[in-house]
C-alpha cells in the first residue's frame, strides 16, 4: 500500500465517519423515517396502514418469550456507512441489552422489510447487500404489491458483494418456514396494495 491508497482510505474513513455524525444528530419532520444506507441518507414517508398490518400479524406470530421484536429500531452495520431501520428487527432475548439508539448487526437474527410503492428497490437491492454484510441469518422481504414473501438465508460475502446464498419465495396464503426462528409463519392475513 502506498502512501497516496493510505490517504485515500483515511479520507474514506473521514467521510463515513462525518456521515454517521451527521445522521445521528439530524432532526427527522413528524411523519418521516430516515435511513443511513452506505453513506446516502434517505427519507420516506411513515409506513401505511398495509404495512403496519403486516408487520403486527409478524410480530403477532414470533414468540415474545424468546424472542425481542423490535419496529422503528436502527442496526449498526460493522464496515459500512449504513444505519438501516427495518420494519421489524428480531433477536434472542438477551443477545443485546442496549444502551443505545443501535443494535449490533451480530446480534440480529432476522430483519423484516415490507415493500412500499417507493421502496422496492432499496428493500431487495440494496438492503439485500447491506444486511447480507451484517451477516444477519435471515431477511424477510413482504411485497404487498407482488403478494409474495421472499426468505434471503444464508449471508455470505463483505461490502458491496455481499448477498444472500439461498432465496424462497412464496405466495401470500403459503406459510413460510423460517429456520432461524423455529417458525412457520403464516401469512393468510396479508393485506395487499393492489
């Protein structure tokens, strides 16, 4: 490595490091969510009444003895510049007891995203990677609009590369099998945006 790639990677660094600062202290409008995904911070309108539905009858089915369900909770994400707030975070009790406004990606055991009008590519491009870096077992990705579910298990790879090595879909009515968990997930409730 030269000193010029040093410099470089120290500003990279710089960059990230400024970025995360600046999410953290910035004041997000009532009504509004916001993300930090690889160093792009992005605004949204708060979730509908379809989303929030589905979410409730996930969170309905996940057994809360053993398992912290978590909505509107951002995932530290080590190595990227990329503070994401799922829909739904799901992780052992005790494997994170806080402080803090983040979870550690490594004590995540499923993220949740139900795709909205606006976020279809975020939720299966970007995120896929992103939550695929954080080594996170297992995404769950809800299209109302395509009425099907998407299972992503099996995280491989860093940065921008990274991905999932197996992909279920199925239907709405199908149940979903999420080994992670010891779940089978029912997703006859599902609402659509068509």
């Amino acid at each position: 490595m030269t000193a010029v790639d040093d410099r470089v990677e120290l500003m990279a660094d710089d960059r990230a490091d400024h970025m995360a600062k600046a999410f953290e202290d910035l004041s997000v409008p009532e009504g509004l969510k916001a993300e930090l995904i690889r160093g792009e911070i992005v605004m949204m309108a708060g979730p509908d009444w379809v989303n929030n539905s589905i979410v409730e009858s996930v969170v309905d089915q996940i057994p809360r003895a053993a398992w912290h369900r978590l909505q509107t909770q951002d995932i530290a994400i080590p190595g990227e510049a990329s503070e994401p707030q799922p829909d739904l975070v799901v992780y052992e009790r005790g494997g994170f007891e806080g402080p803090g406004r983040l979870v550690p990606a490594p004590a995540v055991t499923m993220v949740v995203e139900v795709i909205s009008k606006t976020s279809a590519r975020r939720d299966y491009q970007d995120k896929r990677s992103v939550y695929a870096a954080g080594q996170i077992p297992a995404y769950l990705i809800i299209d109302p609009i395509a009425a099907k579910c998407v299972l992503l298990t099996e995280p491989k790879g860093a940065g921008e590369e990274a991905d999932y090595w197996t992909e279920r879909a199925s239907e709405f009515g199908d149940p979903v099998t999420i080994e992670a968990l010891d779940l089978t997930l029912e997703t006859d409730e599902f609402h659509t945006l068509s």
